[in-house]
C-alpha cells in the first residue's frame, strides 16, 4: 500500500484519490477495480469525475478496526494504477 493512502480515524477508513489522463484511462481502471473487487469481495466506495477517482474503504461491518485483507485490497489498487500508468 502506497504512502498515497489517508487512513481516517473518524470515520474510521483509508482514502485515496488517483488522477488520470484521460476519462478513458480512468474508465479502464475503474473496469479493472470493478473485477478486482468481486474477486476479492470487498466493494470500496467510489466517486469519480471525468479524470479522477477517490477511492474510500471502511472496516468490515461491525467491525473496529481495518484488517490486513483491506490493507492488500488497496496495495492491488495501487498496482492496477502503477499498471495503467506504465502502458
């Protein structure tokens, strides 16, 4: 998980905004974040705009604390952005 990421103690949760060039770049990560998120069954909440997307990721339900599932989740984000921006 990049040094990119907020981690919010109220609410409790990590934040992280990525900026692209071009919607179609941000319409590609979006798609790839969507199959990345069925895979790993965790379903961040999401705002985007034409070249950016803020990426937001709370606690289980009932749950008190981030776990290392969620840590991971956001560190594949980061690759899937490291990817899209390398190509």
């Amino acid at each position: 998980m990049s040094s990119e990421w907020r981690e919010r103690k109220r609410p409790l949760c990590l934040e992280q905004r990525y900026e692209f060039g071009s919607y179609t770049e941000l319409r590609d990560f979006l798609d790839q974040a969507a199959e990345l998120s069925e895979r790993e069954s965790l379903y961040p909440d999401m705002g985007f705009g034409t070249d950016y997307v803020n990426v937001t990721i709370y606690p289980d339900d009932g749950s008190a604390a981030l776990t290392d599932k969620q840590r991971q989740f956001a560190a594949m984000l980061d690759d899937l952005f490291s990817e899209q921006a390398s190509s």
